[in-house]
C-alpha cells in the first residue's frame, strides 16, 4: 500500500517505523476528536493501520467519517463558496502545548505550517473530499480571521453527522486499515482508567490537489 512513515509525536513501538499508542489511569487518551492523521505534513499520510494489542472490557471504540460524503452533504452555494480556498495545517496547537519552546523551535525547522486545498481531489480516485479537521487546521487562507473561524467551525461539524460515521468495537488483534484523505477518524475515549494499547503505521502520502 505504501512505505511506512513515523509519526514524529507518538511513542516508538518494538518493531521500526510502528508507534505504540498506551493509555491508563496515568496516561488519557487524548485522540478524542475528529481529525485526519498527518495532515500538518506537505504529503499527509495516505493510510493508517491500527491494531489492537490490550483492549478494556468495554468502550475504547474508534469511528470514521466519510468526508467525501460530508463534502457532498454540503448545500451548493457553501460548494462555490469554499471552491479553490486552501487552508493552513499545523501541529503546533495540539501538539505543542505538551512540548517545550526549545522543543517546538527544533522541529518547527523539518515541520513547518503547510498549506492544503480546502476540497482535495483524492489522489487515487479523484472524489471530491473535504479536508479540514479540528485539531490541525487552524485557518483558512486570505479570509479575515473571524470568517475563517467560522467557516472552519461550520466545515468542521460536518464529520459529527452520524449518517456519514461507522463505528468499531475493537477485539484483541483487531485490524483497521483506513484511508486517512477520504475519512477523519475519532478514538473514543469512555474508557478511563482502564488500560488500552493500540499498535499503529502510517502509510506515506504525496501532495494533495
């Protein structure tokens, strides 16, 4: 499907290139919001594969959201409306605030903000897909702030439409392999503080159109 690529933030796992994502009463989730993985790099992540490893007797779902469906839901004056915007995406506001200063300079040099259309054409299939999320894009170009965030804000809601969502109970050794320009994905976090650990690789992307 592609060549694995690291996420700069997540703890390294046994084998190279996956991350071990483990939550308990020490560790909460933090994934509890709809957004698309990698999304703050110049080629987002194409991919993802996560695999469950320990999972709690109850909660710790993860959901999906079909953007391309969400884009089509929208009416057409908001299609002409966000026609050729592109908006900025940033690790920095969610990332960031677990780092320190020194920390956010030395990898703000290989991870700058980078700049996506707001409607993409998937790469491989051409469908027409929504693609800002809550946690990385933080505006969209050439608007004035305030009807930048509003416009986010409306876009945004879009994932949250249960019609566009499915939902999966994970099992140990369970298996998700999702398509992270088509979908946004949200980690349920109701199972605090039992413990969760989840093994994952993203699957490297290119520029988006």
């Amino acid at each position: 499907m592609g060549e694995p690529e690291p996420n700069p933030f997540f703890p390294k796992g046994d084998t190279a290139g996956v991350s071990r994502l483990a939550k308990d009463a020490a560790a909460v989730g933090q994934e509890n919001v709809w957004h698309s993985d990698h999304s703050f790099m110049a080629a987002p992540a194409l991919g993802s594969v996560l695999r469950a490893v320990e999972v709690p007797s109850s909660g710790g779902d993860t959901m999906w959201a079909d953007m391309g469906a969400a884009y089509d839901n929208l009416s057409d004056a908001m299609k002409r409306r966000v026609e050729g915007l592109t908006a900025v995406h940033d690790w920095e506001p969610s990332w960031g605030t677990f780092m320190t200063p020194e920390q956010i300079a030395a990898l703000r040099r290989s991870l700058p903000p980078v700049e996506h259309p707001v409607v993409v054409r998937h790469p491989r299939t051409g469908r027409r897909t929504l693609y800002v999320n809550e946690p990385f894009t933080t505006r969209i170009v050439g608007l004035p702030e305030d009807e930048s965030r509003e416009l986010l804000h409306e876009l945004g809601l879009q994932a949250r439409i249960p019609e566009f969502q499915v939902r999966f109970r994970w099992q140990p050794d369970s298996i998700a392999i999702w398509d992270n320009i088509a979908v946004q994905h949200y980690a349920v976090n109701d199972y605090y503080p039992r413990r969760r650990v989840m093994e994952r690789i993203a699957i490297a992307g290119v520029p988006l159109s």
